[in-house]
C-alpha cells in the first residue's frame, strides 16, 4: 500500500507541516505549486527531499486562491482551469527537472479536488488538461478519489489517454455514498486508535466502516495521509509500522 502527503505547503515566513519528518515514512510527495501554497525556495527544497527519501513527485494545483488555502470553490471557465493546471504543472516540472527529477502525478488540493469529484464539467477540465499536457511520451497520472464511481471516471480519462491513481483517506470519515464527510461535521476526521483501525480494514479487506456502520469497497491505488504536525507524523509513522507489522 503506497502512502500519498500533501507537502510543499509552506509560504515565505510562513511555515506549514512537517515536511523533513514526514518524507521518510511515504511514497508519493504531492508538492504545492503556488497557487494555495509554496513558493519557489519551498518547492526547491521538498524536491530535494524527495530525492533523497527516493520519493514519487507530483503536483498538486489548487484554485488561485493563497489567502483562503485553496479551500473555497471558485467558478472557472474551462479555458482558465485547463491553463491554470498547465501553468502550475508546468512550474514544479520545470523546478524538477533542474535537479534532475521528474514528476509523474497530479493530484488537486482542496476546493479543486472536491469539485472535480462532485462536477463532470470540472472533472473534464481537468482531464483534457492532463491529456494536453508534456512533451511526446510524458504520460503524468491524475489522482482522484476512490469512489463507487471509479468505473465511470476510468472510462472517462481512459477516452484521453489519461492515467488513473485512486486514493484511499486513512484519517477521514466515509459516508455511505462514499463521500468523505465535511470536515466541519463531528466525527470528520478520526482520531488515531480509529485512523489505525480503518488503515487495518483497507489493508485487509479494501474497505471502510461508513459512519452510519455499512461496510463499503473500495478499489484504491494508494492511501492518503495528512502530516501538518507532530502528531500527525506520529501517526504516519504508526501507519508504516502497521503496513510492515510493526
């Protein structure tokens, strides 16, 4: 089971998560690109972070929005959210490159992944950019989330030549429709004993317990995890030591 975090979501002065502690423990680094978070030192230096741990790199394009963190929906044209996710890809590709690297994912954050899930016209922006982006033979993946859906959205990227990485949360709430539930409802997000128990479930079974108790598939590719503080990359760490029967 492969381990995705957010990272790169540091501003200036300002600083945000536990880059350097949480690298060693995951799999997949999805980098911000400046328009919620990041800027260019602090993308240079989570690059080169990544590097060193032998990390996957991808990007993760939000919203123009840095003062509300990428978290509040914004109402794009297809043209700007097409050109927005090429201008943000292509700064943390180019970063890349300059060390060598190569990115080989996009996954959006916040407000841009919760409406690429929740509308088709969104999610075909999205797609037609993935599809319309690179040079010959660079073929990048876009992450979304696992859902009882994921026959349909394959279908859909598979019609561009667009590959698929489906994400599991390790640390949220699900409902029975599948949907992670908001996180300013009670129970959102679980606390560690019920994080490490749904982490076993996936791991065991590729399920969920819903928050009403229905047991739910899901088909995933790897698993979300979040490490903005010290407790939060404790219990990545605990994930990897339950992944590796530790």
């Amino acid at each position: 089971m492969l381990l995705n975090c957010d990272l790169g979501e540091s501003y200036g002065s300002w600083g945000m998560g536990q880059d350097a502690n949480v690298m060693p423990y995951i799999d997949q680094a999805s980098i911000a690109c400046g328009f919620h978070a990041g800027d260019p030192v602090t993308m240079q230096r989570t690059l080169a972070l990544a590097a060193q741990h032998s990390v996957a790199i991808g990007a993760h394009p939000a919203y123009p929005d840095i003062v509300g963190f990428g978290r509040r929906s914004m109402a794009l044209s297809r043209e700007e959210i097409i050109a927005s996710l090429h201008y943000q890809v292509s700064a943390l590709d180019g970063m890349a490159r300059c060390q060598g690297l190569r990115i080989s994912y996009v996954k959006p954050h916040g407000a841009l992944y919760h409406d690429m899930m929740t509308h088709e016209s969104v999610r075909a922006a999205l797609l037609q950019a993935m599809a319309s982006y690179g040079e010959p033979g660079q073929t990048l993946s876009l992450m979304l989330q696992a859902t009882a859906n994921a026959d349909a959205h394959r279908a859909e990227a598979h019609a561009l030549g667009v590959p698929l990485l489906f994400e599991a949360f390790a640390d949220r709430c699900y409902d029975d429709n599948g949907r992670l539930l908001p996180r300013d409802q009670a129970g959102a997000v679980l606390d560690r004993e019920r994080m490490l128990a749904q982490v076993a479930q996936l791991q065991r079974d590729s399920t969920v317990t819903t928050r009403s108790g229905s047991i739910l598939p899901l088909s995933f590719d790897t698993l979300c995890v979040h490490g903005d503080n010290p407790e939060g990359v404790a219990a990545i760490a605990a994930i990897r030591g339950l992944l590796h029967g530790g």
